[in-house]
C-alpha cells in the first residue's frame, strides 16, 4: 500500500463557473499525484501536490525517444452526490500492457487504484455537477533519466492529472463526419499499435489536420499492410451494424483494446446482438452502405462515450449513414453507458467503483 503524501495548496483556482462551456482538456483542477521510479529502488515518493510543471532536463530521454505511456478515465458525480469511476481496473491493466510494451516498470494494479482515488478525492469538489459533465483523468508516465543513448531508462515519474469536462467533439452526441485515410498508416504488426503511448498519436495529427481541414471531425483508420481492412478511429475504436450484426476489428496488436469498447461488446451480447471482432475491409462497408444494409456505424471511447457517424468519405466515395440521426442501438449503448456512470441506472455488472461523497 502506498503511503502517499498530500500538500494543499494554499492558492486555490476559481471553479468554472458555466459548467456547460467547460470543452475537453482546456482547464486543470489544483493538485495532481507524482511518484518516482529509480532503478534498484522501484517506486518510492508518492504524493499529492499542487498541479504546476516539471522540471526537466534538455537531454530527459522521454523528449528525444518518446518512452512513455498513458491513460484516459473519468470520474462521474451521480444524483445521489456519490463521486464515482467506470472500471479503472481495466485502465490499470492496459497501462501495464503498454508499459511492458515501451520497457517502462509496471505500476501494480493496487496501486494504481490507491493513486487515483486519493487524488480524485483531494479534488472532489472539481467533479462537475452540469448532465454529461466529468473530471477527465490523466495517468501518465515518462521517461526521466538523462543521457541521449538509445535504452530504457533508469528513472520514471508517473504523474496523474485531472481535467473538469464536457463533450470531446464539439457535435456532443450528434452525429459526426468521418475521412477513412488511404494513405497514412497508424499501426501495423509488431509496432505499437495495441499500447497507449503518445508516439501512436502524434503519427496520426498529419491526418488528422488534413481531414479537420475538409469538415471531419475524425479519420478512419486502414490497417497499415494491406490498407484494406478498417482498424480504429484516431480517438475511438468502432463498430459497424451491418443487416443486424455488429462488426469490429479485432484487437491483435494493432487495435488499442477500449474499456469503452469491451463494455458495449458485453452489452450488446447480452442484448442478444451478434458480435463479430473480426477484419472488415472498408470496400464491404461501403457496399453495404450503398445497398443499404448499413444500418449504423459508431465509435467507442472514454472520451466520447459513444459517437455516432453519420457520414463515411473513402477516395471521394460518400455513404450515409441512418439519414444522419442516431440509431437505435447506437442510443442505447450510449444511454446505458452514461447511465451507470453518472448513477441514473443501476450498475448491473459491478462496473462502478465508488470513491467518495462529493
């Protein structure tokens, strides 16, 4: 068990106040959690303190070699007042993945739970209280140690940060517009595709800016082989329903395997829907959208929820997608989702992890 250290500042920021204006990422709320790494000594100095920059020095081997890794997550204030998370052991999970990925030294699940909820706490009153408001939590790790030779560092922080939010897209739950790339790749077998790490991210901004330019707000990606088969959008993974079925790609290293994602999987299963993770080539969905039995298309994502796509441009070819509204199950996911993490359902699958009274 950690034994983490908490220092309050003594300069406490003004909260929003027009909750409905917040945006995503923009505002930072007035502490976060940091502890070190040093090899032979593992992890040590846990604490709490004011949210303000690292020190970092020019030849710090995460500016030059990118080593390091991420997660996104939220914490929801239900009706009731109880500040609450959406299955953070999941993001425990997947952070160790990634971390395994890049050589940097896991963080055990216990802890990485200890961290979370001990900062959210500190920061409850950051919580928002506005509908389809949270705070939006940033673990993150990087490479500290010094030097410009090509290895794993011997020196980590992990920090984790949060940020008060509203809807990622600016459309909220409307429908969005995306642009399937047909000539950068995200991913491919064997690279980095599957782990959370920034250099997975900032690969896909040159799309991404080209897109944004001609009115998406996403772009689709292709795998990165054969450039046929559709993988995941850059924010989200996504799922097709196709004459009833569902359809995703499958996570098998290229795919970042969503929290959000498993959770409308096991929904919809249990919803008696049929779902196939399997490789879908964007020619088949195209068809399917010209002869109509493309019913509904949507991504997954902590941060989105579920975003429905009203629209899919591949080299020119535009489908359409439910006469740009929201699908019916497309809208249920959402609802049940949002539901259980704000509190206005019951948790019937024991998702919901309580942190304290808000």
């Amino acid at each position: 068990m950690l034994n983490i250290q908490i220092t309050k500042t003594t300069t406490p920021k003004a909260k929003p106040a027009d909750e409905s204006q917040l945006g995503f990422g923009k505002l930072f709320s007035d502490h976060m959690f940091v502890m070190n790494y040093t090899k032979g000594q593992g992890w040590h100095d846990a604490r709490i303190v004011p949210y303000q920059p690292f020190q970092m020095d020019p030849a710090c081997v995460v500016l030059h070699y990118a080593q390091e890794v991420f997660e996104g997550m939220k914490a929801y204030r239900s009706a009731e007042g109880t500040i609450q998370l959406f299955r953070p052991d999941c993001n425990a999970q997947r952070l160790q993945d990634s971390s395994d990925r890049l050589c940097i030294p896991p963080i055990p699940t216990e802890d990485f739970l200890q961290a979370v909820k001990a900062l959210v706490e500190v920061e409850k009153d950051w919580v928002p209280h506005e509908e389809g408001t949270s705070l939006y939590i940033r673990p993150f790790v990087f490479a500290s140690d010094v030097g410009l030779g090509v290895h794993a560092s011997h020196e980590y922080v992990f920090a984790i940060i949060c940020a008060p939010s509203g809807a990622y897209y600016a459309e909220g739950i409307n429908p969005v517009k995306i642009y399937v790339e047909d000539d950068y790749i995200r991913a491919a077998p064997g690279l980095t595709g599957y782990t959370k790490c920034g250099g997975n991210y900032a690969a896909s901004i040159k799309a991404g800016e080209l897109a944004e330019e001609q009115g998406f707000a996403q772009v689709l990606w292709l795998d990165g082989v054969e450039k046929k088969y559709v993988e995941e959008v850059g924010s989200m993974n996504i799922m097709f329903k196709i004459a009833g079925k569902i359809y995703t790609a499958p996570c098998t290293g290229t795919v970042l395997p969503g929290v959000t994602r498993r959770s409308c999987i096991e929904l919809l299963k249990e919803w008696g829907y049929e779902v196939e993770e399997t490789r879908v080539a964007i020619e088949d969905i195209m068809k399917a959208g010209h002869d109509g039995t493309l019913e509904e298309v949507f991504g997954t994502g902590t941060a989105a929820v579920v975003s429905p796509v009203k629209e899919l441009d591949w080299k020119g070819d535009k489908v359409f997608i439910g006469g740009g509204e929201i699908g019916p199950v497309t809208q249920r996911l959402y609802d049940t989702m949002t539901g259980m993490q704000w509190g206005r359902i019951p948790d019937t699958k024991g998702w919901i992890v309580p942190v304290c009274k808000g």
